[in-house]
C-alpha cells in the first residue's frame, strides 16, 4: 500500500483518521512521501497516545498528529485528496 501512495503524484495529501501506534506514517516517512512537500493527518483518541505520536513525528512539519475524535471534527477538515 506504501508503494501505491509513494509513487501516485495525483496524492497531495492523507487523512489517516485511526493512526494507531503510526506504523503506516513510518513507511510512509521511510519512502520519502512526505519529503515531495505532501501533508498528512493523524487522528488518535487516547491522548496519552497521541502524545507519544506527535513526540515521535516532531521533525516531520508536515505531518500532524491530532488527538480527538475524527468523527467529531470532521466538519473541520479540510478538503484531502485521499483517505485511508
């Protein structure tokens, strides 16, 4: 699946609305998606976890980490080109 974003220059950007522990994001940083200027979401729920996560990804600018329901905010997204 890495490679299918990896290597689509239609993705700009990816909502991963249930991150986990940021298995996929890794891959993701490890084939250098992220370094042709593209963006992405992470929702986790568990605070404790998304601190983790956010701590684990502080070099990465154009990567968030959002602690909170993705259901519950949703109207405050923006428009993404892909979501998984």
């Amino acid at each position: 699946m890495v490679d299918f974003f990896k290597d689509n220059l239609s993705i700009k950007s990816i909502l991963e609305p249930s991150c986990g522990d940021g298995v996929f994001v890794e891959a993701l940083l490890e084939s250098q998606f992220f370094s042709q200027h593209k963006k992405g979401n992470r929702y986790r729920n568990r605070k404790k976890e998304a601190e983790k996560l956010s701590e684990k990804l502080k070099d990465n600018s154009n990567i968030d980490v959002v602690n909170g329901d993705f259901l519950s905010s949703i109207i405050n997204i923006k428009i993404w080109t892909h979501m998984i």
